[in-house]
C-alpha cells in the first residue's frame, strides 16, 4: 500500500488528507473503500472474476434514458472489453496517481469521469511522441488497466447523477426546482454565506468570485463542470438568477459578462467552485450503483484531488 498521502491522488499536507477522507465519508455515507454488505449475505452471486469490463460499461448504459450515444466521449480509453475484472475505482481524473492507487488496491477497472489524455474526445495521435503520455500509457499496459469514461452517459441519467451528487452534498437537493435541478431557490443568505456554506459542504480551500460579498442571494443557478461561456451567459439570460455557481470557466468569458452585468446595475454575482470540487460528488453515485448492481466486485472510490494549488 501506498502512504495515505497518496491515496488522495497526490503527496498533500496531513490536515488536507484528514479533509479529503472526511468529504468521501460524507459523500458516500461510509468509509473509502465502499464494499457491500450484501456480499457476505449473497450465496448466488458470481465472482467478480466473472464480469467483464464490457458487462458493467453495457449495464450502466441500459439504464441511461435513450440508451447507446453516438457520437460520445465514453470510450474506452485503455485495456479492452473483455478484461475479467478484479476491482474497481472511481474517480473524476484518471490521474498516474489514481492508476497507481489502482494497482495497490488490485483494481484493474478505472471508471472516470473526465478525459485521461488532456483533450475531450482524448485524441492521442498528437500525444505519440510526447513523453508524459508514453509513461502513462505503459503504466497501464503493464498492468493491464482498463479505464471506461463515464461522462455523456451519467449526465443523460434522469436525474444528471452528478448534478443530484453535488447538490445532496451541499444540501441543496431540497430547494431544487423539481423540473429542472439547477436552479435553486434559498431561503434569503448573503453571498458571502453562500460562498462558506459550499467551502465547507464540498470541503474546498478557496473559490473565486465576482461579486458583492454583502449581496443578498435566493436565486441560484447551478452549473457544474465546464459547461463553457456560451451556455453559462445563455443560462444566466434565460434563468436570471442572483448568482450562477459553477465549476470552472474561462477568465475571458462569463467573468467579464458577469463584471459587466454588475456595472450595468444588475443583482448577479459569480461563484467558481474548480470543476473537480463540483462534479467529484457524481463520482460517488457511480459507487452506490456499482455496489448495488454489482455487489461482488470491490469498488473504491479515489479522489484525483484538485491540480491546482493557492498560495
Ligand atoms: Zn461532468
């Protein structure tokens, strides 16, 4: 095994460990290792030898509303279909951190949410000759890792898993429109206090805003991930919310529409929460599927923790 520092994805300080395992904990209602009650009660399910990488990708996708998506970003990015499963890990980024979690943990089945290669669709020609990539190929070649991404799929699900991850854990689900999830009515907190309240919900360090701390909030809109300045300016236009909180963005965009929206005179504020802290909680919905429909096999979830540091 690994040292705990590692476990979290990356060498941290021991108060930021202690944080990330309790976020988990709180996440998933249990330990980090998550493995199933209902295995020691079963007496007629298979090992988890007998499911192949291909069996779990095709039962998740028969539940997604609509079914098989074409085109999609959830490809198999490593290892192949047929591979008998050992174990298996969730996590937002298939990091050479998580795969090496992976391997302590005997899990030869990463369930991602995001890219493994830089780029959406992980295009690798470009990468071929590049050296970061080549040792993260041949680390999970050598070990014979399979990595599913689970993105288009869990955001088809009804409702979105991750949206619905992310809200039970900032507790928020029950102010949540019934139709439509992300926007968010709250009895009346300045935005200061919201900006605490996700801080400690989602156990994050800091966020960026743009806006009055002092500036009443009911109205929320809620956009996890990188949905992009188009959709968040149009989701802002459409919705009119007090403030959009959102996973990440680009400075050059809904930033400045948002600073330009104050100027005007408007009631909008901004909060930037990273795009791991505001999708990591879908990945746990990914953990209390497995354990439910496949509860033989060992699912772990990782936390790939946030690139980025502040000083
Ligand atoms: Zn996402």
């Amino acid at each position: 095994m690994r040292t705990g520092e590692e476990l979290n994805g990356e060498r941290r300080p021991a108060f930021t460990r202690r944080k990330f395992i309790y976020n988990v904990s709180a996440g998933i209602g249990a330990g980090l290792v998550l493995t199933s009650p209902l295995m020691s009660l079963a007496t007629n399910i298979r090992s988890a030898d007998d499911y192949t990488v291909g069996q779990v990708m095709d039962e998740f996708i028969s539940e997604v509303p609509g079914g098989v998506l074409s085109p999609t970003v959830d490809t198999l990015k490593a290892g192949s279909r047929d591979t008998k499963i050992t174990g298996i890990v969730t996590t937002m980024f298939a990091t050479i951190a998580v795969i090496r979690n992976a391997i302590d943990l005997g899990a030869n089945f990463i369930i991602a949410h995001e890219p493994t290669f830089y780029n959406h669709p992980d295009d690798t020609d470009w990468l071929k000759d590049d050296d970061v990539y080549k040792f993260k190929i041949n680390l999970l070649n050598q070990h014979h890792i399979a990595i599913w991404r689970n993105h288009d799929y869990i955001h088809h699900m009804k409702p979105d898993g991750v949206t619905i991850g992310t809200l039970e854990q900032l507790d928020w689900r029950k102010y949540a429109d019934k139709d439509t999830l992300n926007i968010i009515t709250l009895p009346a907190v300045t935005l200061k206090e919201l900006i605490h309240h996700a801080k400690s919900k989602l156990n994050i360090d800091r966020v960026r805003y743009v806006g009055d701390p002092l500036q009443k909030c009911t109205r929320v809109l809620f956009i996890p991930g990188a949905a992009g300045g188009r959709v968040q300016i149009d989701s802002i236009r459409q919705v009119k919310p007090d403030v959009l909180v959102c996973g990440e963005i680009q400075e050059w965009e809904t930033a400045e529409y948002v600073r330009d929206a104050l100027a005007k005179g408007d009631n909008l504020s901004l909060v930037v929460l990273g795009h791991i802290a505001s999708e990591e909680p879908g990945s746990t919905y990914m953990l209390k599927w497995l354990s439910e429909k496949f509860p033989s096999i060992k699912a772990t979830h990782v936390p790939s923790s946030n690139s980025l540091s502040f000083m």
